[in-house]
C-alpha cells in the first residue's frame, strides 16, 4: 500500500512538472503573438538557449491549437484521473490508471517522434520542450508499476473500453456508474481545457491579424523618404552585404520594446535568406547619448561596450540573443551571467574592460541616430526606408515586397 502511495505521488508530481512546463511554454506562445507583451525568457535564463524559435516556427501549432495546448490538455486530463482513481477508490482506481497509462504510452510515443525531429535538425531545438518529452518518458515507468497486473491482463479492459466506445453495452450496476462517472468527469475536463486553449489562440491571432492592412501598410512605406545609412565594417553585421534587402537596427540591449523586436528579428532571420542585418548602438542613457537628458537606462551604455566586445570576438550574435533573453535588471550580475555564458574572454561589465576604441564606436552609432532623428529605439531602417509597424506580420510583407520588387528589377 505504501509503494503504491508513493508511486502515485510520483506519477502525479512529474504531471505536475509537465503541466507547468507546458502552462508556461503556452503563456510563452501566446505573448510572441502580441506585440508590447514582454516577460522574462525562463528558457533562456535556465538553459541558456531560448525557445522562441520554435514557439514562432510551424511546428509550434498543431490541428488549430499550440502544442504547448495539447500538453496542458493532456496533462490536465492525466491528473484528474489519478485524483479520481483515489478519491473514489477500488471502483475507480485500476481503471482511471489504465487509462492514465495508455495516454501516457501514446504521449510518449508522440515525444519520441518530436524528440528526434528537434535533434535531427528538422525542428528548432527547445529546452523546456525536451523537458517535457522526457517527463512523457518516465511517467509511464510508475503509472505500469500502479496498474499492477502483467501486460496480458491489461488487453482484456482495453477491449471492453474499445467495444463500450464502438457501441456495445455495459454492464449495469453501481461499479459501472462510478466508472462512467469518472470518465465522464476527465473527458469534461479535456473538453472545458480544450476549448479555453482554442478560443485564446483564435482571439489572439485574430487580434493580432485584425487590424493589418497590406495596402495601407505598403502605401505608409513607399510614401517614407529613403535614407543613405553607411555601414561600416565595424558594424556588427548578419547575412550578405550584397542581399536585396538590408535591415538597419539601432538598439539599447535595455529597451523593452527592442526586446520584443528580438524576438521578431530571430524570426525573421529564420525564414529570409536574402537578408542583411546590420546592428547599431543607440543606448538611451545619459552616459552615451547626448539625446538623453536623464538616464532611464543605466546599464545600456555598459551593455552596448559589452556587445562591442563581443563583436571582436566574432560572437556579438550570441550575445545579441542572449542578453535580449535576459531580464537585465538594475544591476551587473545578468551582464556579467551572459558574458559568460557565450564565452566573452574579456569581462563585460568592468570600466577597465572598455578600451577607448570600443567607447568611440557606441558614440559614433549613437551620432550617426541622431543625424537620422532617432529619438528612441527600436528604429529599423529596410533598404533606407523607416519602418514603423514593427510587426511580424508587416515585416514580413515588407521584405516579401522589397524581395520581389528588387526581383522584377534585375530581370531584363
């Protein structure tokens, strides 16, 4: 009794985990979807690799709802079965454990396949994924050890349930009621779960679809003046020079809505080939800009001669997503965290640490801003032009059109 205790607590608990894990990978999809909703990227701060990617890749969505749903769903289901197992007792216990066991045989199975898809390269790779797909794994390991029977046995309910399902009879009596009384309970659970993670999902893409208009967004472009922005070959810099589209970005690493656009950028790093990025310091702090009167970000400064370090050191784009998945809070500790996390030889952070040169560098972003107007951050600049609807949606539109159009122009 008290092994089958244990094991119980054991399989409930690692639903736990699963279900919080995909509570947040869920809360996570959700926020990329809305632009200005910002949090702190607890993949990135726990494994040092974030999961945005794949939250923003076609694989994050599954049958109309985000996988992270289905998890929540899932698990949701999973602990409600176990509790009933337990709180109605003999009645109910084997077969709400069977059940649990055969949802729990089928996700891993799922797991696996997802599992080898992320590590074959066919998937970004996501941490707190693979967290969960492992979780799949040992929940069937104490949920067999609780059905308590061999293998054989477990057939024979197996087809009872398939036979009910296709539309046999069951037997009459209070065990069966109780039963159907908790199987009814967990599959209105599944339901009531299911559809609250459906309906946020279509309100939030339709929100965030609602108000796009192409024409209007493409009429606002084309009416904005292109700008001649030199690009050094200090600059840190991503893709071809020679790309039909050039993305100019200048930046404070401590700018919520540079933060968001972070995120943006990666997506569109991954689904454009024909991109040149191109990264410019613009802190807004009075101790590098003389824009700034007061100093809402203390630490932009410092983190933009960090960045610059990094620069030489041929990793400014590792540091670039890192220190974006970073909550960098009014002190030194999450700069010198990701300095060290992508590896930086020269500690970022220390006044000793900025050689003159790299001082120069921020000061000659920050003057080259404010020769263009800039008066906060992000600004983005596509192929010279101001882009103000910094959307993934309209920026994907944008580079669609600047693609084609450069296309159309280089054929005879």
């Amino acid at each position: 009794m008290k092994s089958r205790l244990i094991l119980g607590i054991l399989s409930v608990s690692l639903a736990a985990v699963g279900l919080a894990t995909s509570g947040y990978l869920l809360a996570r999809h959700f926020a990329l979807s809305q632009p200005g909703v910002f949090g702190v990227d607890y993949c990135s701060a726990l494994f040092g690799a974030g999961c945005d990617e794949t939250l923003q890749s076609p694989w994050a969505v599954l049958a109309g709802v985000p996988l992270a749903g289905w998890g929540v769903v899932y698990y949701a289901v999973l602990i409600t079965l176990l509790l009933l197992g337990w709180s109605i007792g003999y009645e109910f216990e084997f077969p709400a454990t069977l059940a649990a066991l055969l949802l729990a045989v089928a996700a891993a199975v799922i797991s696996l396949a997802l599992l080898g898809l992320m590590l074959g390269g066919g998937a970004p790779f996501c941490p707190l994924c693979a967290v969960v797909h492992v979780v799949n794994f040992l929940l069937a390991i104490p949920l067999r050890q609780l059905a308590g029977r061999p293998l054989a046995d477990l057939v024979h309910p197996v087809i009872a349930a398939g036979r009910y399902l296709l539309g046999g009879r069951i037997e009459n009596g209070p065990l069966a009621r109780w039963r159907l009384l908790g199987f009814f309970t967990a599959a209105l659970v599944a339901v009531i779960v299911y559809q609250w993670v459906y309906v946020e999902h279509v309100l939030r893409r339709h929100a965030a679809a609602s108000d796009f208009d192409a024409e209007e967004t493409l009429q606002l472009h084309e009416q904005i003046p292109p700008r001649d922005i030199a690009v050094a070959e200090s600059d840190a810099q991503m893709g071809d020079p020679a790309a039909p589209v050039r993305l100019v970005i200048f930046s404070d690493f401590q700018c919520p809505g540079c933060t968001q656009f972070a995120r943006t950028l990666r997506a569109l790093r991954n689904r454009f080939e024909g991109l040149h990025i191109v990264f410019k310091h613009f802190p807004l702090s009075s101790q590098c800009n003389r824009l700034v009167q007061s100093d809402p970000h203390p630490l932009a400064c410092e983190a933009a001669y960090a960045a610059e370090i990094a620069r030489r050191q041929g990793k400014f784009w590792e540091f670039h997503d890192a220190l974006f998945a970073t909550d960098l809070a009014a002190n030194r500790l999450p700069l010198k965290a990701v300095a060290r996390q992508v590896g930086l030889e020269v500690p970022a952070g220390e006044a000793e640490s900025d050689p003159q040169d790299v001082r120069q560098k921020i000061l000659a972003d920050v003057e080259q801003g404010l020769q263009l107007g800039l008066d906060g951050t992000p600004a983005v600049f596509l192929n010279g032009r101001r882009v103000y609807d910094l959307r993934l949606r309209a920026l994907e539109f944008l580079i669609h059109h600047e693609l084609e159009h450069q296309s159309n122009a280089s054929s005879p």
